[in-house]
C-alpha cells in the first residue's frame, strides 16, 4: 500500500529544529512509499478513508518533540493518528491506542482503572513502542490502511459528515481536559485559536457551559470563528487579555501582576502559551495544557507565589473517546475548520496548509 513513512534522520533533525518552518520540506525525514500491510491476529483492517494532520506530527517532523518521551514511540512509521475509517462500507473513528490489551499482556495498575492513555505498558510486550501513527509494527493513518481490534473502532453516527467525523480523537482529548475542570469555573480563557483552542470553545458550549468564556486569538479570522463557536469576547493578544483583568506592579526593572483568569486553556502548545498561560491565571486559579511546549524555560514561581494548579490532557479512556463520537452530530461547524483535503503524493503542500489538513489516501 502507499503510504507516507517518517524516518529518523539527525542531521535533518537538527536541520528543522534550528530553521523551523524555513526548513526545506522536501528535505524534512518524511517519503511516500510501498510498504507491505501486516498482519495481526485480532485486528482487522480498517480502510483510511481521511485522516488528520496534527500539531504533535509537525512538531516531530520539525525537531520540536520533547526528547523525553522518544522512548515510547518507534520508528521508521507511518504517522496520523487522528484516523476516519470504513469498515463494510460504514464509517468509524478509530481509537489509535495501543494499551495492554493491545499488546497481549495483563492489564497495569492504570489500564485495570480503565486508564488506558496513561498505559504503564506502551513500550512493552510484542508490539512496539507506542500508539498507531508512531509504531514501527502498525501503520498509522498517513497510508491506504491501518489495523485495529474491533473495540478500536466506534461507528460514526447517521448523518455526520467526513470532515466533521475526523475530528473524533482531538475532540476526545479536549473533551477529557475540560472535563478536569469541573466544577465549571465562572469564566474561562482560551488561549490559541488553532484547531485545538477552537475545539475548546466549540466543546464547552456543546456540553452546556453557561459561563463567561472568552478567547485570545492571533489573526481576525481565527476571532470571527471564536465568536461563531460561543466566545463571549476575544483578545488579539495574551498581553491585551491580561491588562484587561490584571494590575501591575513595578520594582526597578522587573514587573509583575495581581489577579487574572479564574481558568486557563492552553491550546498552541507553544512554549510561549505555557509561559503566558502561567501570568493568566489568577491567583488559585487552573491552567490546563492541550498541547506539548517541549523543552523551554519557564518561571515557575505561579505554581508557587499564585499557587496555580497544573493539569494536563494527552489522549483519553475509552469512554471519553466513545462520548467524543457521540458528540458529533451536536456540533455542527466542526468541518469548517478544515484547511484542505490532500491525497499522499502533496504532503508538503498539506503541512503548511491555513486550517486543519487532511490526508485522503485513496479517492
């Protein structure tokens, strides 16, 4: 089958990680190729019908992965874990995890608890390490077909079309996040208006948020569809949300603030969020990461001084991937955050593309 394999070069490591997006990206360690679909006893294979390009592929493939969790993926791979699948002619979103009982192996502390994202197995057993999309034995969804157990796959419902469909596995990871922030706080800001902070406002107002939710959004375009999804109001700034809510105080040449936001989604995964995520928050008030900053240097005093809470959300249990699919049909305007739909053969186009990218391996 054809399919878009990541192999791990140095040098091009390095290359991306020092230029960034003014790397080459004909030269960034990812190629089409034929590889042979495996076999495995107990999954079926699932025909890709789209499947998405995600902020943690890019920061893979641009050096920006923090180093500490390599060991828990293997490669060479074929990336996309954010899969939409037919099976039979039916469409299904697939859970990519690959926990436990995945692996054929009894169930760690964390999976019998039905965690099965925080899997203490996930470079363990006969599988290698990690989830579909960074496991060199299975494909991911950036190829014609993946393999997945029949628990795996969660039929999408009547009516909901592809593009809104695809968005399954984020919209569970969000869903899991806000979920950490019940009791629902008065307000809620939401920083970064890509694809995952746009998902967060669309979400809260589909699961009933009645609060005052408010959103910080870089380019006029991502503010008119943060109002459009239940934003109350948006910043064009960090800066311009935290003077707005903040007082500050000066000391020779240092400064610092007093007050803030009672929550605090941050959705660019961007050191940058991390750290003005950090100067948002009020004092005793939530900070919930939905994406990876990776290596950066940070004042950690507000977990201290302000005494912040720290959560995070990296995938999701079963359950939260089953209710994120039953969500779809409520959220109509999902699809419109969708940039371009792509065969394989323009994958460099589809990297750089102004909105949400889909790969669609077959016509």
């Amino acid at each position: 089958m054809k399919a878009l394999v990541y192999t791990p070069s140095l040098p091009r490591f390095f290359g991306a990680r020092l230029l960034g997006k003014r790397f080459p990206r004909k030269l960034l360690p990812l190629r089409l190729a034929e590889v042979p679909l495996p076999e495995r006893e107990g999954f079926l294979r699932v025909r890709v019908r789209l499947s998405g390009v995600c902020g943690s592929d890019l920061a893979l493939l641009y050096g920006k992965s923090p180093p500490s969790i390599s060991p828990f993926f293997s490669f060479p791979a074929v990336l996309g874990h954010e899969i939409l699948g037919e099976m039979e002619g039916s469409l299904v979103a697939v859970n990519p995890l690959l926990a436990c009982a995945d692996r054929g192996l009894p169930p760690c502390p964390r999976c019998q608890e039905g965690e099965e994202g925080l899997c203490q197995n996930v470079a363990e057993g006969p599988l290698a390490p990690g989830m579909l999309g960074y496991n060199r034995d299975l494909p991911g969804g950036w190829g014609e077909w993946v393999l997945a157990r029949p628990e795996r796959l969660h039929p999408i419902p009547p009516g909901v079309p592809e593009e809104r469909a695809v968005f399954a596995e984020p919209l569970a990871v969000v869903l899991r996040g806000l979920n950490k922030l019940k009791p629902w706080p008065e307000e809620v800001l939401v920083l970064g208006m890509g694809t995952i902070g746009l998902l967060a406002v669309r979400l809260l107002r589909a699961l009933g948020y009645t609060g005052r939710l408010l959103a910080v959004a870089k380019y006029p375009h991502q503010a008119e569809r943060a109002k459009a999804f239940g934003a109350d109001g948006v910043y064009g700034s960090a800066k311009e949300a935290l003077l707005a809510r903040a007082r500050r105080y000066r000391y020779l040449l240092f400064e610092g603030h007093r007050g803030g936001y009672e929550a605090v989604v941050e959705a660019s995964g961007s050191g940058r969020g991390f750290r003005e995520a950090l100067a948002l928050a009020r004092e005793g008030g939530k900070v919930l990461l939905l994406g990876a900053p990776g290596l950066e240097v940070v004042d950690l005093s507000p977990f201290w001084f302000k005494e912040v809470a720290l959560w995070g959300s990296y995938t999701y249990t079963r359950e939260e991937f089953r209710e994120a699919v039953g969500l779809l049909p409520e959220l109509e305007g999902l699809e419109s955050l969708v940039g371009g739909v792509y065969p394989l053969e323009a994958w460099p186009e589809a990297l750089v593309a102004k909105g949400k990218a889909l790969f669609r391996p077959k016509g």
